[in-house]
C-alpha cells in the first residue's frame, strides 16, 4: 500500500447515531481524506464497528485501559494493511469476530452469522482503493465517541469532529440504536418501553454531550471540533469552510463546490415540532439551551 499519510494523524466521525455522521463523512471523502475500506451505506467503518460496537465486551474493558488501545493498534495496522503478528492483537480479533458471531453488534442482535467472518477477509485480503489526491485518512463510526478518550491517547494528533443536532429531534427518532447498546453505561435503565423512549432518549443524550463535551475541552480546539447538523443544512458553505479549516487540508475549487452540495435540509429537521413535550423533565428541556438549542411549539412561534 502506497503510505500518504501519518497514521499518528486521522480524521474521526462520530456522534449520537442520525446527527449527520454519515453527511460530514462524505464531505471529508469529496475533499479528499481517505476513510476506509469496508463501509456500510452510512459511511460507517465495518472494521471499527467490528472490533469495538460490543457493549458486552465494553463492560469489563472500559475499566483496562490496554485492552481497548490493543483493539486501536490492531485497528491501525488493519486501515493501513498491514500483517497483524501480534498475539494479543490476534486474540482481540479472535475475541470480537466470534462475539458478534454469537451476539450480534447491537441489542437486536445484527451481524450474527458470517457478517464478521467476511468484515476479517476483506481487513486481511482487500487492497485498499485511495482517492486520486489524498488529503489525509481517517474514519466514520457513531458510536466513536464512547472511546474518544482513548482514541486521543493512542492517535496522538487525531482530528475529531463531533456531529450534533437538536436534542429532541434525536428523541423521536427511530434510531435509538446507542440508547439501548450505551445508556445503561449512562446511568440509564436496560430496557426502555416505547412511551418512555423520547424522555429516556434525551436524557442520553445529554449525559453523552456532557462527557463529550467536556473531553472536546481538554483535547482543545485544533483537535476536537462540533459540527452542527442545523448549521450545516442552512450554511454549507461557511460550515464546511470550518471543517477544511480545522482540517488544515487544501481541496481544490472543484472538491469544495462538490462538497458544499452534499448536505440537504432533511424533511425531518424540527419534527419535534409535531409531539406533546410535557413528557420531559423541564430540567433536561431547559439544558438544551447549553447547546444552544432553544424550542419551538408547534402553535406557537415563540421560543420556550
């Protein structure tokens, strides 16, 4: 494989799972940042969603430090091709590819069977398939941000760009996916009904905010930013011009307007507009607005 890049220095997507990950993501691959070779059609990297998507795993392994960089190395070596020889590294792989066989990657139990059998075949047989004028390497998974501390350590000058979008949009969606894999890591009961899924959801997503947000401070601003999915839709061009900018890349004219007409106002940006609230705490409603999101009633044009 042709090295074009530092492998000290990736771009990584992350965000609570339909905050416009996968928009951000193909906005970095039009300017010209690698980001991997297995993907799903949400530009989600298989080989990261293999080896650390476990919240059984995650369990025991949030408390050992080495067994999640172990999981980084080995995730390293595997985006840039290279043999994996190392026996606890081949023991990670081992691990992750039989549990998810087992288990699945998620509460409902998908990728069981073969789908992490061949996720190994193609991170050890494939060539990767580089853009024409790299501008870097990096990769896009939601669910990045769990390990974001982590991923700093061992990438030691990382890019991460946190995608986040209202809060109680994200409540009524129906991929509550990091709900049921993370909240109980959140303080967050197992098992949710569907009547208290919104309040439930938005309470994950603060206490994701909160850590997430408060890890973007220490890591500083030339290696943490947040893109927000609403400023995205409504003011491409500025928002991306922040992104090339925090990126310290070089697109060409022609890349840049590519990447300006990717992100579409989506018919369902302020569907919360169209539910009944009073099932929240006013105290979650009210820490919205530390993200800078204020609400809006459905019959009425004032802010809450």
């Amino acid at each position: 494989m042709q090295k074009k890049y530092d492998l000290s220095n990736p771009v990584v997507i992350g965000g609570i799972g339909g905050s416009g990950t996968r928009v951000v993501a193909e906005i970095i691959a039009k300017l010209g940042v690698f980001i991997g070779d297995d993907l799903d059609s949400a530009r989600d990297n298989l080989w990261f969603l293999l080896l650390f998507k476990r919240p059984r795993w995650y369990r025991k392994a949030r408390y050992d430090k080495n067994k999640v960089l172990t999981g980084l190395s080995l995730f390293s070596k595997s985006i840039s091709h290279k043999n994996i020889t190392n026996w606890s590294e081949l023991k990670f792989l081992c691990h992750a590819v039989f549990e998810v066989a087992i288990f699945g990657h998620n509460y409902k139990g998908e990728g069981r069977g073969i789908w992490p059998f061949v996720r190994v075949w193609k991170m050890l047989a494939t060539t990767p398939k580089l853009p024409p004028k790299l501008m870097g390497w990096g990769w896009k998974e939601p669910n990045t941000h769990i390990f974001i501390d982590y991923i700093a350590e061992y990438f030691n000058r990382v890019k991460y760009i946190y995608t986040i979008r209202h809060g109680l949009d994200m409540a009524f969606s129906k991929n509550q996916q990091q709900l049921y894999n993370w909240g109980p890591f959140f303080g967050l009961a197992e098992s949710q009904s569907l009547s208290e899924e919104p309040k439930a959801s938005l309470k994950y997503w603060l206490r994701t905010n909160r850590r997430v947000f408060e890890m973007g401070q220490k890591l500083g601003d030339n290696k943490f930013l947040v893109v927000k999915f609403e400023k995205l839709c409504s003011s491409p061009e500025a928002e991306i011009k922040k992104i090339v900018s925090f990126l310290n890349i070089d697109p060409s004219a022609q890349n840049l307007k590519k990447a300006y007409s990717i992100p579409k106002r989506p018919k369902s940006l302020d569907r919360y507009q169209n539910h009944e609230l009073d099932q929240f705490d006013d105290s979650d409603l009210a820490e919205l607005k530390t993200y800078g999101y204020s609400i809006i009633s459905h019959d009425s044009p004032n802010s809450r």
